[in-house]
C-alpha cells in the first residue's frame, strides 16, 4: 500500500514552517495549528521521506 501527501498539502505545510522561521514570535493557536499538520505528516510519512 502506499500513502502520499497531497502538493497543496506539502505546500502549506512548507509555508506555515517558512512563516515561523520568518516571525520572531508565535501564538498558541498557530503552534497548535502546526504541531497538527507535522503529526498528520508523520503519520503519513513515517520515515519522513519525502520522495
């Protein structure tokens, strides 16, 4: 069987990652939001290989 993550799904998910490099600070709720796409994407990818 073989799982994959949707493009626009990666593309968020690079964008929310590049906006907290970028921010000098974060919200709660944006924290949450991202530890929820990085614990869907594990649970996709589990090795964490992107390819």
């Amino acid at each position: 069987m073989e799982y994959r993550l949707p493009e626009d799904k990666l593309q968020d998910l690079g964008a929310v990652i590049g906006g907290m490099q970028a921010a000098r600070k974060a919200t709660l709720r944006e924290i949450q939001s991202l530890l929820g796409k990085l614990n869907f994407t594990c649970r996709i990818l589990p090795s964490g290989h992107f390819a």
